[in-house]
C-alpha cells in the first residue's frame, strides 16, 4: 500500500505511523525524522534543514522533494510505503505525482488525522521523544513506563526544540496557509480519507485499520 498521513503537526501522524508501519508491514518514511537524524549528525542537510525547523517555517520544497525521491527509490519501498509529514505543500505534491506516474504506481490514500487546533497545543508542549530510536510520547496522554525513559531502547527522551509554545504557533499557522490546501488536492482525486484524530490514541488506531482495510478489499 501506498499511504499519505495528512494532518496538522500534532495530529498523531507519527504515533499512528508507528503502529501502521507494524500492522500492514510497510516502511515509515517521515521528512521530519530524516532531517532530525541530519541535524543530530551535523551533515551539510542537517545544517541548512536547521535554520528551518528551529524557525517553525518549512524546509524548501528543491531540497524536500530531492530527499524523498532518494528516500523511495530504495528496496524496501517495492511494496509500498507510509508517508508522515510529506507532502506539506501543492508543490510537493505534484512532484510526488510526477514520481509515481513515472512508475505507473498509485496512491492508495491520503489519510488526513483530524484535529481542530484547540487540542494540539497542549499535546505539543506535552510531547516528549526518543532521540536514539523516534519514539514519541506524551507526558499526559502517553507517558513512558519509566518516567524519563524510552520504552524501547532506555534512552533518556528529550523535548524537541520546536516544541515551544511560540513555535508551534507559528507552525500551526504555516500548516494552515500551506499544507491544508491539500486536503482539497486529494478530495479532488478522490484519494481522500479522514478519521477522527481527537480518540484516543487505540481508538484512532482503530479508525484508521478500518479505513485501510476497505481500501485492501
Ligand atoms: P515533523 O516532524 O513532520 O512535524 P509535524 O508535522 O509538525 O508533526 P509532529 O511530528 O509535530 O506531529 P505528529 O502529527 O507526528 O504528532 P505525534 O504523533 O508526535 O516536521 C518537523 C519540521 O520539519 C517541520 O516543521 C518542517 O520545518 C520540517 N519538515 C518536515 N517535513 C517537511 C516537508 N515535507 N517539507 C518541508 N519541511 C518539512 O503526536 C503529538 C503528541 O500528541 C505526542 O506527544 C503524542 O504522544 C500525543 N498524541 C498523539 N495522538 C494522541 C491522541 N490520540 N490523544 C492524545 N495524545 C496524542
Ligand atoms: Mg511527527
């Protein structure tokens, strides 16, 4: 399958991919994650991706769209893969369009996590992640079984530096001008699909194995 997350930052992209990932045996390819690895390994990508995210403001689309196209064309994409965090812009969109028209693939959805704003502030500021492995949690809704500790790997999980209230304001509103529109790109092709991001963590989890389970019939 070959699956798009939209959603606002917060929305629970990565939490669900997590778990998407796992059930329907395809990678986790988010944008985010890959910068992040680039900054904390100081690479020339890392670098300029910085100046960026640390502003809240996107990463230009040229660099952005060379990084997934590198990203898809490697083995174990053949079967598919889950997009979390691209395409952010119609411009990333229509180049992911190019790439898969070139291959004669599909999509099989654009899966949008619906969150209306009033919740997400709350949820970023409680965000805490794993630098070793990404994991995410959430001090309230999701918190570690040790306090301070990633389940998965013992690694002690940090706050991401775009987390900051003022930050993730201006993200907010960035998501709203630039992102948003392609909920309205994907309901025109008819690749639209939505559950309700505000259940809890298992229940969207189950939202979203019923909408990709119709789409596997
Ligand atoms: P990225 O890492 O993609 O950030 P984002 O879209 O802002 O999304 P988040 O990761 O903040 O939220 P999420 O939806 O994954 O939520 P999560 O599951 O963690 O991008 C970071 C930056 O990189 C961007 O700002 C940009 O600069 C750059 N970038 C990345 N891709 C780019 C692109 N394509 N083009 C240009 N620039 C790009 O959940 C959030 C919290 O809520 C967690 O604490 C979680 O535990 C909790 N939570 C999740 N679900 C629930 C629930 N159902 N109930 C209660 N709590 C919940
Ligand atoms: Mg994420």
């Amino acid at each position: 399958m070959r699956i798009i997350l939209l959603g606002a930052p917060g929305a629970g992209k990565g939490t669900q991919a997590k778990s998407i990932s796992n059930k329907y045996n395809i990678p986790h390819i988010s944008t985010g994650d890959i910068f992040r690895k680039n900054i904390s390994e100081r690479t020339p990508l890392g670098i300029e991706a910085k100046k960026y995210i640390d502003n809240g403001q996107l990463v230009p689309d040229e660099l952005t769209i060379d990084i997934i196209k590198s990203r898809l064309v490697e083995e174990d994409c053949e079967n598919g893969y889950l997009l979390d965090g691209y395409p952010r812009t119609v411009e990333q969109a229509k180049a992911l369009d190019v790439f898969l028209n070139e291959r004669e693939a599909n999509l099989d959805t654009a899966l949008l996590i619906k969150v209306p704003r009033e919740f997400i502030l709350e949820r970023m500021t409680g965000r805490r992640v794993c630098p070793s492995c990404g994991a995410s949690y959430h001090v309230k809704f999701n918190p570690p079984k040790n306090e301070g500790i990633c389940d998965i790997c013992g690694s002690d999980i940090i706050q991401r530096d775009d987390d900051a209230e003022i930050t993730v304001n201006k993200r907010l509103d960035i998501y709203e001008a630039q992102t948003h529109p392609l909920i309205e790109y994907y309901k025109s092709r008819d690749l639209l699909s939505e559950v309700d991001g505000t259940q809890a963590i298992n229940d969207v989890f189950e939202s979203v194995s019923k909408v990709l389970n119709e789409l596997r019939k």
